[in-house]
C-alpha cells in the first residue's frame, strides 16, 4: 500500500483492519444465508478478494511500522 503513496498512520490501520473484518464477516454470513447461487457467487467473489486485501495491508503494516494486524 504505501509503495503506491497511500502511507496510513497505525491508528488508520488498525481501523481500516477493523473495517475489513466486519465487512467479511458481514459478506461470510450473507454468503451462507444466500439461497441464490449467483448472488452467493458473488459474496464468495468478494470474499476472495478481502483475503488478498488483508493479506497486502498485513504486509504494509509490519513494512510500515513493524505492527502485527490480528
């Protein structure tokens, strides 16, 4: 993340962490109360993706600051 110039404060990733968090679990629960297939497909899509977003924004914030997101 901030390779590409955004460089956030700890108090920012801790709630850009927090964020990401509640909205998986949001899309996770949504996800399994999906009925229609497409709809789920689509929860699952974006699901996919948080995982590859907390994965960059784990690696920036211990680049960053040495801070360990949990």
């Amino acid at each position: 993340m901030s390779v590409k110039g955004m460089q956030p404060i700890v108090s920012e990733y801790c709630m850009l962490w927090e964020a990401i968090k509640n909205y998986e679990a949001r899309l996770e629960k949504f996800s399994s109360m999906s009925t229609d297939d497409d709809q789920q497909l689509q929860y699952d899509e974006k699901l996919q993706d948080i995982e590859g977003l907390k994965k960059s924004l784990k690696i920036a914030a211990i680049q960053d600051y040495d801070l360990k997101l949990t």
